[in-house]
C-alpha cells in the first residue's frame, strides 16, 4: 500500500525557490477556490517560472507579508505596486510590489492539454474577465449556484 504525506508550500519552498533561480519551471495543483472559473482545484495545475515582466493579466504566484502564498491575476498597478484579484473575488489586493512575487503562470495544464498563457483564446477570456471586474458579482453568484 502506498503512503502519501501532504507537504506543505512553507516545507518545499526552499526547493520551489532554487529551481525557479536556476530558470526551471514549477508545476503547482490549484488548490482553492478563488480563480475559479479559470482555474479549478482538482482539475487543473500550472507552471509558472521566474520573470522579471509582469503585465495586467498575467497570474502571478506571489507571498503576502502574512507568510501565505497565493496565486491571482494583475488587474491593475499604481505608484505603490500591482493591484490584484482573484477570478472568482471582487476584492482588491494593492500594494504587491516585485518583493512579493515569486514568479508567474506560463502554462496551464488542463485534462492533459497545455494551454499557454499567451495563447489567443485564453487571454481573450482573461481580458473579458478582467474588465467585467466591476459587474462579476452578478456571474459569480450564478456559476457557484450551477456548480453545486
């Protein structure tokens, strides 16, 4: 019988880091609900890798000052850094600066397809979401009810 021992992100980060420095990829499972539609748990996973450019639209995999590690979508910057939101959220979060972020999805593998993050479909589905941002509690509330 095989043993399985859930290892948290705080235990392999060191590993995560040190691949991510040595310009390999990382594949992480979505775990939680909050890019939902987009990203679902126990669907999907993704790659990300280290960059230097972030733009609005990209999902980045970042560390907020609390210790917690998120993945969410740029939907904004100012002058105090990047404004991010998770897909299935309305809250904001500001002031992420490039101290926080650890790197970003290149790739999502989906049923055992890969779809880029440059892929002309997918970012016309993220460029839609983003601007519905103001009127997505309306669809959100729609889509958890479906879901269920």
């Amino acid at each position: 019988m095989e043993s399985k021992k859930k290892i948290t992100l705080d235990e392999i980060y060191p590993v995560i880091k040190e691949t991510l420095l040595s310009g390999g990829t990382v594949e992480l499972p979505i775990t939680g609900t909050s890019m939902f539609p987009l990203l679902k748990a126990g669907r999907d996973t993704v790659i990300i890798k280290a960059d230097s450019q972030y733009n609005i639209g990209d999902i980045i995999f970042y560390r907020r000052d609390d210790g917690h590690f998120v993945l969410h979508r740029i939907v904004g910057a100012d002058e105090n850094g990047f404004i991010l939101c998770g897909d299935n959220q309305t809250l904001l979060e500001k002031n992420i600066t490039d101290r926080h972020i650890i790197a970003k999805v290149t790739e999502i593998k989906r049923d055992g397809k890969i779809i880029s993050a440059h892929d002309p479909k997918y970012l016309k589905t993220v460029n839609f979401w983003i601007k519905a941002l103001p009127y997505r509690r309306i669809p959100l509330v729609i889509m958890r009810k479906l879901s269920k």
